[in-house]
C-alpha cells in the first residue's frame, strides 16, 4: 500500500461531532495541516466521510 499526504483545507468549525472525532483521528489539528498515512482501507474510509474538508495527493 502506498503513502497518501491528506491536508485539511476548510475548518472544522460548522461540522458535526463525528467529523470532527475523524480529523482528530487522523492526526489534523489546525487548518492547512499536513499529514502521512498508508492508504489502507480504515483510512480511506475515514477520508471518504471528511472528503470536502481535505485536499489528498498520493
């Protein structure tokens, strides 16, 4: 499985609880926050409910 870098790109601030538990656990904090991941199906589908809050590239 390869590497993905997700940056959070639109804040936090007007999403529901669970979403906001999600960016946590993906290690976001702040905006423009970069993180690394391996692209494993538990963090693609973590990514997949917090898409219009993140810019991903491989």
């Amino acid at each position: 499985m390869g590497k993905i870098r997700i940056t959070q790109i639109r804040s936090k601030i007007h999403c529901t609880r669970r979403q906001k538990l999600t960016l946590q656990a993906l290690g976001l904090r702040k905006l423009n926050a970069t993180v690394e991941h391996e692209a494993t199906p538990q963090i693609m589908g973590m990514i997949e409910k917090v898409r219009h809050l993140l810019k991903i590239s491989e």
